[in-house]
C-alpha cells in the first residue's frame, strides 16, 4: 500500500486549473492596434497616390495620314474577294438603293483570245534539214567610249579661289594595275602658287603619285582676296581621277647572253 501510494499516476487526475486569460488579451490588444492603425493610414491620412485601372485602347485607321492611306490601299489590293465582288453599275448613283447587279471581273479586262488550230493538220514528219540558209545573228559591237582624260578636283576651300590652270602632262604607270583615285592637302599662297602638297590617299603606284604631286605643284590659280589667316594660306584637298590617258613605263628588254 505504501509502495503504490508512492508510485506516481501516468494520468494527472488533478482538477484543472483555471485558463490563463493573457492569449485572450494579446489577441484583443493586437485587433485594437489594427483598427487604430487602419483608421490611422485610411482616415486621417489617406493615400495620395492611387492606381488606376489601366484604360482600354483602340486603335483607329483614319485616312488623315499617308501610312495609314498606304496600309488601307495594300489591304483592297490584297482582298482576294475583288475577284468576284458584287459592284455597283457605273450609271446608277450612290444614294439609289436599288437593284444591284453583279459585274464579273472579266466585263473590266477583256481576255486575250487565242487563234483555232487549223482544220487539216499536217501530219508529215519535219525535215532535220529544212532548205535556205540559217540567218546568223550578229551582235552589234560596243562603241568604244574613247579616251578618258585625268581630271583634278578641289575642295569647296580652294574652289573659292577661282579655276585652276595646269600645265600639259603626261602620266606613266610603273604597273598594269589600275591605279586608285589619289588625294593631296595643298596649301594655295595670295598669288595663287601651291606652296604646299602633302599625300593623304595613294593611288597604289609611288611613281604615279610623284607624278601626280609635280602636277598639282606646277598648277596655278587665278590671283584673288586670300581669306586672311596666320599663314596667309588658304588649305584644301585635291582628288586626282585617273582615266585612261594613263600610259604604261616602257621598260628595257635586257640582252640574252649568247
């Protein structure tokens, strides 16, 4: 009896004690919060800012603009019911309402009509060697477009200066590649002399290039109101075109040795 009185319960057969009330509490405080907040941020501040539904678009076709004019004209040209379309006759007017007849799109394109065949065929089997001679067709030679001079142009700089005279010249190639157009930054002085001419484009040959550049520095201007600078020198940029006045170094056949 002892023993047992001692051994403790697996259940607590206790009474139970009285249920604490501070959930109960925290769960009524939390709500009042909310409610003071709520009227806190709805009420006595309310949102300034508030997002609106996004408005409905739509998307008219007016003929007030040249693309939507081009979009209506490529949609009648690809409306593939024009081919058998129900139009109004050209005499009757748009506001009669009448009867409207159909107009086939053959009334508006006559068609091509081809010839009959012939009521006796002739069923012979044709010559491999048909008698008269075969006509040769010739093609007409190209007219040669004769000979293109070398021409000089200058820039809008030395254009102002008046025209420019050269002296006769002729231009030999050192290679049979033709030769690139050629550009040069000269400086023209107030009598109209070409002080200056430096290479900024080759035309793939150097001793054309020397030749080109001899060409400009010998080249004269009319003597005109210089705009004045520092240098008293008026720059600019000459382009040589080369036609095909350009002739080829003749070049020493060396003897062969016996």
């Amino acid at each position: 009896m002892n023993a047992s009185a001692a051994t403790p319960f697996i259940f607590n057969w206790d009474r139970p004690r009285r249920r604490n009330l501070s959930i109960a509490g925290l769960i009524g405080l939390s709500f009042l919060v909310h409610i003071a907040g709520f009227y806190l941020f709805q009420v006595v501040y309310p949102p300034t800012i508030s997002l609106l539904p996004a408005p409905q678009r739509v998307n008219l076709i007016a003929a007030n603009s040249e693309q939507a004019v081009t979009f209506l004209r490529w949609i009648d040209a690809e409306d593939p019911a024009l081919a058998s379309t129900t139009r109004r006759p050209l005499r009757m007017q748009r506001r009669e309402i009448g009867k409207v007849e159909h107009v086939p799109s053959y009334l508006a394109t006559e068609p091509q009509l081809k010839q009959p065949p012939a009521q006796v065929v002739d069923l012979r089997v044709p010559s491999a060697q048909p008698p008269g001679p075969v006509q040769m067709i010739r093609r007409r030679a190209a007219e040669s477009s004769g000979i293109q001079p070398t021409r000089v142009t200058f820039s809008s700089e030395l254009r102002q200066l008046g025209d420019a005279k050269f002296v006769p010249a002729t231009f030999k190639a050192s290679t049979t590649e033709p030769p690139q157009n050629a550009q040069f930054r000269v400086a023209v002085d107030s009598q109209g002399v070409i002080r200056y001419c430096f290479p900024l484009n080759s035309s793939g040959d150097a001793v054309l290039d020397e030749q080109a550049r001899q060409y400009l520095a010998l080249c004269r201007f009319q003597t005109l109101p210089v705009p004045s600078n520092v240098e008293g020198l008026v720059w600019g940029i000459a382009t040589i075109e080369w036609g095909n006045d350009v002739g080829a170094v003749e070049t020493k056949q060396t003897p062969t040795a016996p």
